[in-house]
C-alpha cells in the first residue's frame, strides 16, 4: 500500500522531529546533550511527539478551517509530549534546571510553529477568497446615511456581503460629508448622483429614505435608469414598524415608484372608531380590490371579516393568504352570487354586518360591450340586490366601489355603473342606512388592468400595444386606492359621490415607455411600442366628473365629495324595465337605447372603436401603424 502524505502532515511531521532539537540550540544546551545519550534520548523523544500527533489527529484537521477547538488540540499535544519528553530526558541524564528549561522552550516552540501555519495559511485563504468575491461583488451606493440607510447597510452585511460592496454613502446633511460610518465614507449631495455612478463605476443603487417624497424618489429613479444600473427601494415609511429596516424588504423598482404619487396620509383613528369590533362584508373579496380591502380592513381589528365571492378559486385563495397572516381578526369566506337575492338576505340575516363593501363588478370595457346582459345583471342587478338587503337589513353603511368610467360613459360598462350609482342614491333617500358611492380611476396591477398586459409583452420581447398616442388614463396603486376608500368611508354620511384625487392624468404611451425603461431596455429600440386604434368603448381619456357636478373639499385633501345633480325618480321604473327584459338573446343596440334614456349622457353611438392610431395625434408618427 502506497503511504501518501499531505504537505501539512509533512510539516507537522518535521516540527515534531526537531522542535526538541532546535529547543536545545535556543537554549544554548547543545554541548549537554552532545553524546551517544543524548542522541538517543533526543530519538525517543521524537518518537513520542510523533505518537502523540497521531493519537489527538493533529494532522488530520483541515488548515483553511481552522477554528479554537484546533487550537486547544495543538496545546494538548504539546503539553503531552513536554511531559513525555521529560520523563525520557530524566530516564537518561539527572534532573536539572536546564532540562525544564529545555521543556518549557520545547513545549513552547512545538505550539507556536503548529498554530502560526495554521492561522497564517487561514489567513491568506480567506484574503484570497475576499479579493475573488469583491471582483464578482457588485458595487452599490447606499442614498440616505440616516437610521435607515445604516441599519440596511448592517442588513446587508449580515445577509448578503458576498452580493454588494457598499462603496459610498451619498446625503444632503453637509455635517456628514467626508465622515465615516462603518468605515464606508460619506459624500455628496444626492444632486452629484450621475458623477458619482460613472466615477465609481457603481451598479446598484439602494434608495434609503422612507420618507422621501415620490416626486423626488422618482427623479432619483429615472437617472439611475438612464445610466443603465439597477435600483432598489426601502417600503415607504408607513410600511416600516418600529423604525427597522430588514434587507428582505429592500425591493426592486416597479411602475407605483415612478408614478409621482405621494403616500397617503390616513386619518387612521376615524377609520379605526368606524370599523373597530364591528362585522364587515366585502362582496368581490377575491378580486384585486376587494382583496386589497381585506387586507386593510383587518388591520383596524373588526369583528369579523364576511368575504363574499363568486370564483372559488379567487376565494381559496384570498382565505389562504390570510390565514398565513396569522391575523387575530375572525373572517369566514362565503361563496355565493350578490345577484341571488335569498343567498345575499339569508348572508346579511345571519351575519348582520354593520358595514357592507360592494367591489363585486365586471370591469373589462371591451368585454362587457359583447356581453352587455352580464354587465347589466351584475353591476346593476347585483348592487340593487345588495343595496335593498343593507337597507331592509338596516345596516349601517354601504359602500359602493365605482368607476371614473361611470362619467360621461361611451361603453356599457361605464353606464351600468352609473345606473347602480343612482340606485345607491335613489335607495339612501329612503333608508336609515347610509349609502356613500367612491369613484376613481384606473389602479395599477389590478385584474385586467393594462399594466400586467404590458409586462407579459416585455417579457415576451414586444412589441409593446397601446391603443393611440394620445390616450390618457387616471392612475393610482392598488393599496392607495383602497386606503381612501377606507377614509372616505369613515367620513361618509350617506348620500355622497367621493372623488378620489387621482392626480394627473399620465399618457398610456408614457407608462409604457416607463415600464420598457424599468425592465434595463430602451423603447423603441430594444422593445417596440406600437398603436392599434381605440377598441369599442373606449374613451381617450377618463373624467372623474360629469359636467354638471362640482366638489367640495372634505377633511382629508385627497378625497373630494361631489355634489351631483338631483336624482328624477322617473328613473326607477326605467331601471326595473331594463332589469326585467335583459335576457342573452335581447338586442344589443336595444339595450343600449334602454341605458341612454337613464343615463343621457351615455353616448352609445361613440363607441370609440372608430377612432384611427392617429386621429387626433399632432406629435411624431414614429412607430405608429
């Protein structure tokens, strides 16, 4: 059998061999141990260590993990084979102080060779691997040297020092400037970011001030997209408890980073004293509104939580997610139509909510103009079910989620929603319950919305679709929405039209140009965006308010009340006709006559479609078909 031995068995093997007799010559004893006695004496005593490095399996250890246990080994043996070495020194030669000397020197010499290489090869292996990690390291900049930039940069120490090299801080403060934090040094000011990309080479860039304004976060955004590195954001400040910051919060950029909307400031002591231990209903539960609302609600400790929703799937799936919330707020998920007047009374009986949320509502304009009987069912028939159970019920407040599509509507799904608008009003002059209507517009990454459509698109390589140029549309994040539909709930008094402050209108073509910038591509090279004309329905741009409606402020800036025109009641016999003809096979421009002479402004005949790419577009033709 061929004996192979590792280089560190080898240098153990030597140190062991003559560490006793370089102990002599460090001792001067040379000429005491210079006979036949001493060279034999000297061999046993070489044997010995060798035995001993054998029995503790000093050699056996592995150097690049070296650790204390090894340490306490190395001092075993060499206390081991001080004693061994001194009794076979005293079988041969009389005690004297110069043995001890030369044990203690030994014993001394054996430990410090054996844990020197070892910490010295540690040592350079772990340099070695430093500088081979820091080249694959990807060099980052944290912005914001405050409680939350430094708790991210020790977040990111602990979890992913393999990943970034924090090369900078960069802040505004003037008093930090040139100083040190964790020995990574301070510059600035924000403004200087592009210099400092490009001088430093840097790759990604973490947006650590909660509480900067969108406007500003978004600026920031932009310029770290047009010099081609990747951002990252802390949630927004009302999203971090306690002021800590963990590096699995730090997210990557999406589209509600950029869209310049400030974080809403909810009044949450009048929403909690309005849902506080009270049982709540949530029709549509397990769409993208009505689960965004659940997830709102039970933060301010209702009751009990009913979700009402028709797709099990959507239901299964909400009930799961708020189960692994480990929420203390009860919820029981009921399945069922809101357009089965006995399921809806028997729900509310058993229940009794105090406060109904009506989301249950097809929203899908295109949809909805070749299926108009299930737009009409739903969004009419459902919210009047609902609406006359809450009032016979004698619930406290029902609120309707309605649409900007509802103004002025070309499309059928914009008209049935204003028609189950007038029935909330026509039903709260009558009732003890308290109807309140919120209209807004267009929310980012909901079901069906345009935005998920873009991503698909991107992801697929393109082109981008957008239906014309200049067509605009109301944005706001799903949890923005919801957050003031809970407000303007708590401050409704039963009658109003809520408008919620949707911003400024943004061109589609812009949000998509944002998303191509934000997947590190350039529109209109990388990723096309090209015009395929408005589809039936479909307006060019949204209004919030129908001519004949002004708003007045209320308590919180971002939600408007409208004062709406007085209701004719002539139109409830007109509803309860369409209700009662509406069947599958009925005409379609028949129907839509029947809406017109309820919502006269609803303009059937301009159903939007006809409209060209191109009409209507000043700007360059670029990209369009």
């Amino acid at each position: 059998m061929k004996l192979k031995l590792r280089r560190n068995q080898i240098y153990d093997l030597i140190v062991s061999s003559f560490s006793l007799p370089m102990a002599t010559l460090l001792c001067g004893a040379y000429e005491d141990f210079d006979n036949y006695s001493g060279v034999l004496a000297f061999s046993i005593a070489g044997l010995c260590k060798l035995c001993l490095l054998r029995f503790y399996f000093i050699s056996d250890s592995i150097w690049r993990f070296v650790a204390i246990l090894d340490i306490k080994v190395i001092l075993k043996f060499s206390i081991s084979s001080s004693i061994a070495c001194s009794i076979v020194l005293v079988s041969f030669f009389s005690y004297s102080q110069i043995i001890l000397r030369l044990l203690v020197t030994d014993g001394l010499l054996i430990s410090f060779l054996l844990m020197t290489a070892r910490l010295f090869f540690t040592r350079n292996y772990r340099n070695l691997q430093s500088s081979k990690e820091t080249s694959k390291q990807q060099s980052c900049v944290i912005i914001g040297a405050g409680n939350a930039g430094q708790q991210l940069y020790r977040e990111i120490k602990n979890f992913a020092p393999k990943v970034y090299n924090i090369v900078y801080f960069i802040d505004d403060n003037k008093t930090l400037f040139n100083r040190l934090i964790f020995r990574t040094k301070v510059i600035g000011p924000i403004s200087n970011l592009e210099s400092i990309i490009k001088e430093n080479r840097i790759d990604v860039a973490f947006i650590a001030i909660p509480s900067m304004s969108k406007k500003r976060r978004s600026k920031i955004i932009h310029e770290c997209i047009s010099l081609n590195i990747q951002v990252k954001t802390l949630p927004s400040l009302s999203d971090i408890i306690d002021d800590r910051v963990h590096f699995s919060e730090v997210r990557p950029i999406n589209i509600e980073d950029i869209l310049l909307r400030d974080e809403v400031c909810l009044n949450k002591n009048l929403v909690e004293k309005d849902i506080k231990d009270k049982v709540i209903l949530v029709t549509g539960a397990g769409g993208s509104i009505g689960s965004q609302l659940c997830r709102q609600i039970v933060k301010f400790k209702p009751k009990t939580v009913l979700l009402f929703e028709i797709c099990e799937y959507f239901a299964y799936k909400l009930e799961q997610e708020l189960t692994d919330l480990e929420i203390s707020t009860p919820f029981i998920t009921i399945v069922g139509d809101v357009r089965n007047d006995s399921r809806v009374r028997d729900l509310i009986r058993t229940y009794r909510p105090s406060i109904i949320f009506h989301a249950a509502a097809y929203k899908h304009v295109p949809l909805m103009e070749t299926n108009v009987s299930e737009a009409i069912s739903n969004n009419i028939c459902g919210t009047r079910v609902v609406a006359r159970a809450a009032s016979d019920y004698k619930v406290e407040k029902f609120i309707l989620i309605s649409s900007d599509k509802a103004v002025n509507p070309t499309n059928v799904m914009g008209a049935s929603k204003r028609i189950a608008e007038i029935v909330c009003q026509q039903i709260n002059e009558i009732s003890q319950t308290k109807f309140i209507v919120l209209r807004f517009g267009n929310v980012i990454g909901s079901n069906g919305s345009v935005v998920p459509l873009f991503l698909k698109q991107i992801k697929l390589g393109g082109p981008v679709t957008v239906t014309h140029p200049e067509v605009t549309r109301y944005f706001m994040s799903i949890s923005e929405a919801c957050q003031l539909v809970l407000q303007a709930a708590s401050q409704g008094n039963g009658g109003e039209i809520f408008v919620l402050d949707m911003g400024d209108p943004i061109k589609v073509r812009d949000l998509a140009s944002k998303l191509i910038e934000l997947a590190g591509l350039v529109p209109n090279d990388d990723i096309d965006i090209v015009y395929t004309g408005l589809r039936k329905g479909e307006k060019l741009y949204e209004e919030l308010l129908a001519d004949k409606e002004t708003t007045l402020p209320t308590i919180h800036p971002k939600v408007k009340v409208a004062k709406a025109r007085s209701l004719d009641p002539s139109l409830t016999p007109l509803i309860d006709n369409i209700l009662n003809s509406i069947t599958e096979s009925c005409n379609r421009d028949d129907v839509r006559v029947q809406l017109q002479s309820i919502v006269p402004e609803y303009d059937y005949r301009n159903l939007g479609g006809a409209l060209r790419p191109t009409e209507g577009y000043t700007g360059p033709l670029t990209n369009l078909n």
